[in-house]
C-alpha cells in the first residue's frame, strides 16, 4: 500500500487500531483503546494548548507523587496522634502505609465537615466530643458555649469603657495644676572663682559707669575694633488696665551726635513761601499732591515724610502706604513751624518697637567719653518713657547694654528712669494741703483780756 499524505500520522495510526480491535471483538472497539493506541504508536499524545504529550504526562506524574507524598504525610502525623498506628514497619508497607493515610485523610475531613456542621447548630462540644485519645481533657466543658452569646463574651480582649466623667471636662489648666511642678534648683548669688557657669548663678546687675567702663576693657582684652557700636536692649511693659500698648515708633535728637548720616526728609505743602522756607531749613523733596503718585508706585522715597496742617486731608490715601510714617502731631510730624520739623528729623536719632515688647538700637561709639555714652542712653530712654502714661507703672523694665562684639551687660535702672510722680499722690498732697488751710481758717482769733 503506497504511503500517503497522512502515513504515519495519528489520525491512520488510530484507524488501524480500530480496526484491529473489532477483528479480535474486545476492548479495542471502545474510544479509550485507540486513543491509547494511537498515542503509543505516535509516541506522543495530541498536541493542544497545554503543551505536548511528555510533558503533560511528566507534569500528572509529578502531581500524583506529590498528592501521595501529602498523604503519606498526614496518615503519619495522624497515626502518631492516634497512637502510632499510622507509623510504618518495615520496608515493604507502602501500600498500606498509602492506604491509611487516604482513610486519616478521609476521617479528617469528615471532621471538619461535622465541626462546621456544629459551628452552624451553635453548639461545637457535640463536633468535638472526647472520642478520641488525642482530644485534650476538658476540651468539652470549654467549648460547651451558649448559643446566645452577649458583647463582652464575644470580645474578651475589647477594652473596657470608661465611666462617665462627673462635671464638666478637665481644662488645660487644671490637668497641669494636677501634674507635679518640677522643682528648679535656687541660683545662687555670686560666684567664688572667675571661671563658673552662668545658668547656676543669677545675672548680677552693674552700675551705669561701671557697666560702660566694663565695655571699653572687654574691647581692650579681645583686640576689636575701638570705633564699633553701643547698643542698648530695653524690655518694656506694655500693659494698661484693659488693653495692651500698641507697638510704637519714635524719634529723639541725641545730645552727642555719634554719625554723620542725615536723614532724607519730605515736605508735603502747596504755599510758595513755605515751600521756599523748607528748602532752606535742608528738605530733600518739598511739593503738594503731585507727588502722591510718586510715592504710590515707589519712585520717591524718604526716611521722614513732613506736612503743614492745610494740606493734610488730602494725603489720606497715603495711610496706608506710609503706615508709621504718615505725618501726625504725636510724631511731632505735623504742623506750622516747618524749619523746627525739618531740623529735628534730618537729625533725629530713630527707634521702633520690636517683637511687642522690646526695643533694639544703637546709642553711641564705643570711642566716645564716658559721660556722653551716658546722655545718649538717658536721652533715649527719657523719650521712651513719654509714651505711657504717668499713672502707670514705668515701661521700662529691663535694660541691657552692650557693644558689637560683647556679652550684654545689665545695668541698673536707679538714676537713669525720669522721676514722674504719679497723678493721685499728687491730688492727695492737694487735698491735704487744702484741708490744712481750711482748718486753720476756721480756728478763732482770741481777743487779748482788758485789764
């Protein structure tokens, strides 16, 4: 017979299985033989999306060794659990061994099935009743629950709620009040050696002269430069009765001029003459309205800003633009006498009100006498204390007073702070004083005795 398109193929393989099966009248008629059949005398199974013959049997191989392999395993571990019935004797036990662990298997699962069984009847001693020698004593008293179970048994671990809190909620304040203060070690006064440390003593407090003098010969000892700057740091109190003082700014004419920086200052006027007049007294920019625009897009700037009382209504939409420097009479910015103005900002000494409380600025050189140093710091500090009224308790707390290159020294504030006496000692001095009189008025005149 002359070999076709399809000799040797699968298809004509399986034929002639067939055929021969039904010539001998056995199981070669059935499908599953001439499957066979064709697959032994091809030498492999059909092809399909899984891959070719050998590796699908390689890969059922490897799943059944490993399906018995489990098997074995838990027909061990049971048989031990049992007693070690489930142990193997000999070499020569396998299929038994296999055998046991399928019916460990089988008995396993319909373990389970039972437990789950119980579970969903609400009941698990029936599932797990002591039947056999593995099960744990008193496995069945724990597990005989009720079928209703509460809140607290089914979260034994929950964490218990807390009680209600009698009375309104703790505040900040009271919970701190509650926890204990720490207690601060005393500083002591004064040191017994000239190397110590600082946090463990109090800041001593020197003397105006001393404390300037002190300066100088830190100056001397660390070779700085003779001419740098002395700078004063003054603590105010802002406080009033009902409000606090705002922030501030102000300007004073030191006695002893320690720079020749002038100050540019601007006058704000429409007269001819007075505009002549500021001029003359040295203003850098004198003019009316025209120069609002200037200054509205920052192409005029100035350290001062002047203006004549006629003129000031006009220059509100400056407020916000100047801010602090917008004229004003408190500033002693605003009024008639245009040359006293302009000479008192061209040089003027200014200072401003920092972080709320506290006032930073330079006073004097470090080259300068002793004693003008001194004016200058009084001078200040004399003007400071303008800005609160007399009634109340002085601004001026604490004063520091040091150099560019020192440590900051605190200085005694006896002599430096004005002597303002207050307003009602001075209505009771009155009031005593008018009492006096009045007494002494009404006492009589005695008449000298005739004879």
């Amino acid at each position: 017979m002359a070999a076709g398109p399809l000799a040797g193929s699968p298809l004509t393989c399986m034929g002639a299985a067939g055929r021969r099966g039904r010539r001998g009248g056995g199981a070669g008629s059935s499908g599953k033989t001439w499957r066979a059949a064709a697959a032994g005398v091809a030498g492999t199974e059909p092809r399909g999306p899984g891959g070719d013959g050998a590796s699908r049997r390689r890969r059922r191989k490897e799943e059944e060794e490993a399906a018995a392999a489990g098997e074995r395993r838990v027909g061990e571990d049971v048989g031990r659990a049992r007693g070690g019935g489930g142990r193997c004797r000999g070499r020569g036990g396998g299929d038994g061994r296999l055998e046991r662990g399928r019916a460990a298997v089988a008995w396993a699962c319909a373990g389970l099935k039972k437990l789950k069984d119980a579970w969903r009847a609400g009941s698990a001693s029936v599932a797990l009743a002591p039947q056999r020698g593995w099960v744990r004593a008193g496995l069945e008293q724990r597990l005989a629950a009720p079928t209703m179970v509460s809140a607290a048994t089914a979260r034994p671990f929950a964490a218990a709620a807390k009680p209600a809190k009698k009375g309104a909620q703790w505040t900040k304040k009271e919970k701190a009040k509650d926890k204990p203060s720490r207690r601060r070690r005393p500083l002591m006064t004064k040191p017994v050696d000239d190397v110590y440390l600082t946090w463990l003593y109090r800041r001593p407090f020197y003397d105006l002269e001393q404390a300037v003098g002190m300066l100088k010969k830190f100056q001397q000892l660390d070779f700085t430069h003779p001419k740098q700057f002395v700078y004063i740091n003054v603590f105010l109190d802002m406080a009033l009765k009902k409000k606090k003082l705002d922030p501030f700014s102000g300007a004073v004419v030191l006695p002893h001029r320690f720079t020749d920086e002038v100050n540019k200052v601007l006058v704000f006027t429409e007269n001819e003459q007075e505009a002549e007049i500021a001029r003359e007294s040295g203003a850098e920019i004198v003019g009316g309205l025209e120069l609002m625009k200037w200054i509205l897009e920052d192409e005029i700037q100035a350290d001062f800003y002047v203006a004549v009382p006629a003129i000031i209504p006009k220059l509100v939409p400056l407020r916000n633009k100047l801010k602090r420097k917008f004229p004003s009479t408190r500033k002693n910015s605003l009024g008639s006498d245009i040359p006293k103005m302009v000479q008192l900002f061209r040089e003027c000494h200014e200072y401003a009100v920092q972080d709320e409380s506290v006032i930073k600025t330079r006073i004097a050189r470090l080259d300068m006498p002793t004693e003008h140093i001194i004016a200058n710091l009084k001078a200040v500090i004399h003007d400071i204390c303008t800005f609160k009224p007399p009634p109340y308790d002085p601004i001026v707390q604490r004063l520091v007073i040091r150099s560019s290159t020192s440590e900051g020294l605190q200085v005694n504030l006896d002599g430096i702070l004005p002597q303002v006496e207050k307003a009602e000692e001075k209505k009771e001095e009155e009031e005593e004083r008018s009492a006096d009189d009045e007494d002494e008025a009404e006492k009589p005149v005695q008449e000298p005795a005739s004879t």
